[in-house]
C-alpha cells in the first residue's frame, strides 16, 4: 500500500469531485437569494487562501500522510490526540454525506424503500471501491469525471431555454457583511472539505507540486460551482433556489425542449450519485488511515469495513430527520472553524518550526 | 481445494446479485396507477376542499372510439387529505408526475387565496413544476375540466396547450406555470396576473376558452380582466408574442382591419427626479397587414403610414386604460412596476415599498408605441 501513488490529473480529479459532492445537488446559499453567486465567488477566494496552508504542510513533509505528519510534528501523544479529531471529522462528514445522499434518493426517487437498504447498497459499492486501492480509486476519479462534467454541461445547456437573467437583479444588493459571511459558509461547504485531501497527502509525489493540484481543482471546481448557481437561480428564480432543497433537481425538472426533451432529471441525480460515492469512499479511506495509525497498524485496508459500519450507524441516528439535516448545515460553518482553519494553521506552523529545527541540527551534524 | 471455494463462492455472490435483478424495490407498474391529467380545486357548502381529476377513461377507450377521460371526485379537509380519500373509490392510486393543468374556483382563489394549493403541489416530488395554473372564471372549477375538448380528447392536454401558444397566437392570457407563479407570489413588487377560462358553447356542447386574466393581489383574487384588455397586459409586461389588432381606416368609424403582430418588445424604465417617479413604457411592435375592406393603395407609404398610426394610437390608449383601470379597480400592481424598480434600483424600492400600491395610482405613465407593418402578405392591395 506504501507505494501506491496518485497522477496529478488523478488528484485534481478527485479533488473536484471530492467538493462536487455536495455542491451539485443542494446550494446553502438561500440568504443571498439572488446574489449567491458572488458568495462562491467569495468561497473560492478563501478556499485559495487555505489550500496555500494545505499545501504547504504537505510540502515540508512530502509523501507522507496527515497523520504521519502529525505524530512527527506533535510527538506521540498530542499527535494520537490530533489523530482521533482528524478521523472522527472523516467519519462525521462521512456519515452526513450518507444521510444527505439517502434522504434525497428516499424523497426523489425511492420513497419506501426503508433507508437503511439505500445506505447498505452503496456502500457495498463505496467499501469495494475503499479496498480496491488507491490506484484504482484514483482511475475511478477519471473516469467518473468523464460523466459528471459531460452531465454538467448538457444539463446547462439544455436549461438555457428556460433561463431568465433578469432573475439575477439587482446585484449585490445584500451589503458586504451579509455576503462575506455567505462567502464563509461556502466556504466551509463545500470548498473546505478538502482539507481531508492532506489525509491522502502520502499518495502524491513528492515531483507534483502540491499548490499546482489544490490551487486548480479548486479554480475549476469554483468555476463549475458558479456556473450551476447561476443556472439554478437564472432558472428557477430567487425565492425557488431558497426555499428548495435540491434546486438543481427542480431545475432539471424544469428543463422541456422541443417536447421530447424533458424529465432529464435523473441524470442530476446520477452526477449525485457518482459524486456522492466518490465522497463517501474517501472518507472511509481516510478515516481508516487515520484508525490504522491510531493503533499503528501499518495495513489501513483491515479498519475499511468497521468504519463503513460505523458511518451507516452514525448517519442513522445523527439526525432525526431531513429538517434537522438541514439545520445542521447552517451550524456547520462554525463547527469545521477547528479542522478547516485552526487546526490547520497550528500544524502549519509547528511543521514550519520543526522542519527548521532538524535542517538546524542536520547542518550541525554534517558540519 | 481453495479454487473450489472460490467457485462455490462466486455462484453464490451471483446468485446473490440475482435478487436485485429482479426488479427496484420501488417498482411502480403503469397498471398500478392511474395518470391524472387536471385536477379541479374547489369548495364544497362546508368548507371542504372539492377535487376533481381528470383521468384517463381504460374502460370506454378502445381503437374505434378513441381515448376517453372521465372525472373523479373526492372531498377533504385539505387538498392532500382530497387526493388520498380518493384512493377509497378507485382500484389504483392517483399519479400526479403527468399533471398538466391545475384549474382552480374563483371564489375559492378569491377568499383563501391559492398559497395553500400551490405548496401542496409544488411541495410533492411527484409532481412537476411546469404544470399551468389556471382560475375558473365559471362557477366551479370541474366545469371546465368536463367539457368536452373540441380538437383534443383530454381537454387538461387542451387547457395546457391553449395556455402554452396564447400569448403566441391570440394574446390574451399570460402563461404562469407553478414555479413561475411561486416566484411571483413571493417576489418583490409584483402581483400575479393568471390565466382565466369559462366554458362556452360549441356546437351546442360546452367548451373550456380562455377569458382573459384573472387579476390577483398577494394570493388572493380581485377580478378578471377581459381577453381583449389582457393583451394591452401583455404588450405592457412584455410577454405578447402575437395576437390581432384591429383598427380603422381614417374614413370609417369601425375597425375594418386587421393586423397580425410578429414581434413585440416592450421596455419599461423609470425616471426618479427628487422622488418624483416617472414610468416611461416604450413598445416596438412589427405587424401584418392581414385583411382589410377598403380598397386603396396599400404600397403607397401614405397609407401604410396612417395604419400604423392609428395602430399606435389605439395601443398607446388602451394601454393607458388598463393600467389605469386596474389600478383603480383592484389595488394591485399586476403589471410588475415595483419589481423593475426594485430590480434597477433596490435602495430606492425599500423606501418605496410600505406605500407603492397607493402611489404606484397616481405614478406619471408615459406611454410611447412604435408599429411597423412589414408586409401585407399575399396582396397588394
């Protein structure tokens, strides 16, 4: 497992599809009506801002993992305890992500399948992936690419019948406090997810620079982001985008060309689904990581299946019901501030002070 | 030994996957459902909610006679508790993913209001958000969704398609479908302006057409306005796409002509002088000559000159009259002018807001019209 590596096109990959998974089917942007867009925008600029302290941790340590870095940064306990944190923010956005996905299968599609069914189905699919390595996983990000954009792409542009730009009037009319506080939630969901990539940092090499693979994948993602704001609001209007879940659903729903064209809203719901899959697996390979070190077990592939079934039971009792999954989201932006921000921040700046200190007495002892 | 196992276990794990291949948990066949094509919402003396759906008829329908509907009525508190009890009288459960039009009472619209009938449909994921909405102008909304359809066998299928090509072919009715109808209700500035239909008689049978617009303010019904003054609706809201004008000759006092719009855009901006606000509605329509008594010269550019000033003219004063009229009459801001305020302006549009229904009445409206004939079709003269 030690050496299995990711290309850079893999990792920008999954990095996208990593922060797609939540954008593509609900935006939490409902505050701005009218002017979200600007907040992701607004996201963007900060995730920029963060991925440059991401990316410098895992260039002081190159090719190792975040929880590696840890324990080498902090010593052994304080690391194990960093470790723990690190895993059950895996395990947590895991599981909402579960939940998220199967509340909008059970009120989209299958509303009496029991949602434990959903859950177990995929993630049989999500655990066979997990095992199947990273080098697979890091094919599947490619591959799964190549239909999520195409998706994308169709679906906004089969949309642009029903668009109507004066929906975006008047811009900017919420004042900047209100919209930089937006801009932060953006941030925190989705663009800050990809703090969890350091998890997988020991699966890049150390010849792909870091920023180059954060600072893209963002910029695209950001773009795609933007772009299915703008769709869903130029669509289906301000007061709609607010007051509806999964507003790109409605807008596919939406979408009739010509007669034949129509009900295209499956093919939102497969972006999801791909999306959805991709995310959940990298949380079960991270949370494993982190588990295998924990213990110091060197085969994280044996800590798969128990994490699996610890997210399945987590999202079934976080949250009573979909309002509360909902509520929820609006508290989350304060609740990542530790694993996005701060933490962050302090293992940047304790890796920067150590890495001097062993160059230091390095240089000492060769001279 | 051990590849045994492991063909042993495959069959298994095969035979495993087989029980999802089956068929999805949520199979619904198309023989459990009954397809509803109209509902009907109306009040029964109680208080109840009244539904009527327009199903499709599998007992009558056959290959001689053609598809046949058939209503179905079921009574409820609410309209969700009127859709399920009427699973007590029919072998399948109603399905609503194919619901075209969405007919409502006008005392109904007039007293409560449509919010609550709206977010019941817009609120199920069955059904879709393109559905039309429109106000029976009649006493109940069920007579229109039992008339007979004159060119189509399902007359919500005909309901629909009038209100999809009105504002293309005859103008006199705004299309709103559910969401744009939600996105209305809750804007800023706006009031809701729906279709209205009545039914007539065709060949001594009743038949549902369109009677112009029934005039909303928040969600509750005020009147109607008649076919021929919606179309001004039309021309000033900017979503007339076709429809005939008639006008007069110089020489004769009755409209002898008639000219079929291809195009019309209308630009509505405002003029804020030291919070004196100032409309300014400026039409651009390219017409057709399409049938006229008198017999002139119609290449000269005199006379294609006075056409179309006389077509200005008429458009320009009626314009005036309905805004006017319906301001007057019912208090609402059907016509969209808080929201282009709002939408170019937003700071002042809060300052406006609490009064805009009172002063958007006495508000300075200038009107200009442009109309080009471009052709005169098939005739010189």
């Amino acid at each position: 497992m030690e050496n299995e590596f990711l290309t850079r096109r893999q990792a920008i990959c999954f990095l996208i599809i990593f922060v797609l998974g939540s954008t593509i089917v609900f935006g939490v942007t409902g505050e701005l009506e009218q002017d979200a867009w600007i907040a992701v925008i607004g996201g963007v600029l900060i995730a920029l801002v963060f991925s440059l302290v991401y990316a410098r941790i895992m260039k002081i340590y190159p090719e190792k993992s975040l929880f590696g870095i840890l324990e080498e940064v902090f010593g052994k306990i304080l690391g194990k305890v960093l470790t723990v944190i690190f895993t059950w923010y895996a395990i947590h956005l895991g599981a909402a992500i579960m939940r998220t996905f199967t509340d909008y299968v059970s009120s989209t599609a299958l509303p009496t399948t029991p949602p434990i069914v959903i859950m177990i189905v995929m993630l049989a699919v999500v655990l066979y992936l997990a095992k199947s390595g990273t080098e697979t996983f890091g094919k599947w990000c490619v591959a799964a690419i190549m239909i999520i954009i195409p998706v994308f792409i169709s679906v906004t542009l089969f949309s642009l019948k029903g668009m109507n730009f004066a929906n975006l009037l008047p811009v900017f009319s919420h004042g900047l406090g209100k919209t930089l506080s937006v801009s932060y939630t953006q941030f925190s969901l989705p663009f800050g997810e990809i703090v969890l990539f350091l998890a997988a940092a020991g699966t890049v090499r150390k010849e792909d620079s870091p920023y180059r693979i954060y600072i893209y994948s963002i910029l695209l993602v950001g773009l795609i982001a933007l772009i299915v704001n703008l769709r869903n609001l130029a669509v289906l209007g301000p007061e709609l985008v607010k007051e509806s879940y999964y507003p790109s659903f409605t807008t596919a729903k939406i979408v009739n060309i010509g007669e034949f064209l129509a009900r295209i809203e499956s093919l939102i719901s497969m972006n999801f689904m791909l999306a959805g899959l991709t995310k959940i697996c990298f949380c079960v390979i991270a949370a494993s990581m982190g588990t295998a070190s924990l213990f110091n077990v060197k085969k994280y592939n044996v800590f798969m299946a128990p994490t699996t079934f610890t997210i399945i039971a987590l999202s079934l009792n976080l949250y009573k019901n979909q309002m509360q999954l909902f509520e929820f989201v609006k508290e989350y932006q304060f609740y990542v501030i530790p694993f996005q921000i701060i933490l962050p921040l302090i293992i940047w700046i304790a890796a920067e002070i150590k890495s001097r200190i062993k160059r230091i007495d390095q240089d000492k002892e060769s001279a | 030994m051990n590849k045994r196992i492991r063909k042993a276990s495959c069959i298994l794990v095969s035979a495993a996957l087989c029980a999802f291949l089956c068929g999805c948990w949520d199979y619904r066949g198309v023989n459990e459902d009954t397809v509803v094509f109209g509902v009907a919402v109306d009040k029964t003396k109680k208080g109840d909610y009244h539904l009527s759906y327009e199903i499709l008829d599998l007992i009558n329908t056959s290959k001689e006679k053609g598809v046949k509907t058939k209503m179905i009525e079921s009574e409820g508190d609410t309209i969700f508790e009127a859709v399920r009890s009427a699973k007590k009288k029919l072998a399948n459960r109603l399905y609503f993913g194919n619901t075209l039009a969405i007919v409502i009472n006008k005392e109904l619209a007039k007293g409560e209001g449509i919010s609550d009938i709206l977010d019941c449909f817009l609120r199920n994921s069955e059904c879709r958000e393109t559905t039309e909405v429109v106000i029976s102008e009649g006493d109940t909304a069920g007579e229109i969704l039992s008339a007979d359809g004159c060119d189509s066998a399902i007359i919500s299928s005909e309901v629909d398609k009038i209100v999809e090509n009105d504002q293309k072919e005859t103008g006199s009715a705004r299309r709103q479908q559910l969401y744009q109808v939600y996105n209305t209700l809750t804007g800023e500035g706006t009031s809701l302006g729906l279709p209205a239909f009545s039914i007539t008689l065709n060949e001594g049978k009743p038949a549902a057409e369109v009677a112009g617009t029934a005039v909303f303010k928040g969600d509750k019904l005020q009147g109607f306005l008649t076919p021929e003054d919606s179309r001004y609706y039309l021309f000033v809201t900017n979503t007339l796409k076709g429809g005939v004008i008639s006008v007069s000759s110089q020489e004769s006092l009755f409209d002898d002509m008639s000219l079929e719009i291809t195009e019309n855009s209308t630009d509505t901006s405002f003029e804020n002088k030291n919070g004196v606000i100032k409309l300014k509605i400026k039409t651009n329509t390219t017409v057709e000559l399409s049938e006229t008594k008198k017999e002139t010269e119609l290449t000269t550019g005199q006379e294609i000159k006075n056409i179309q000033n006389a077509a200005e003219k008429k458009i320009k004063e009626n314009m005036i009259r309905v805004i006017r009229q319906t301001q007057k009459k019912y208090n609402g801001d059907i016509f969209g002018f808080g929201q282009i305020i709002y939408k170019k302006d937003p700071k002042l549009w809060n300052k406006l807001r609490s009064d805009w229904d009172r002063m958007v009445k006495d508000m300075d409206i200038e009107v200009s019209c442009k109309v080009t004939v471009s052709a005169t079709e098939m005739m010189m003269s």
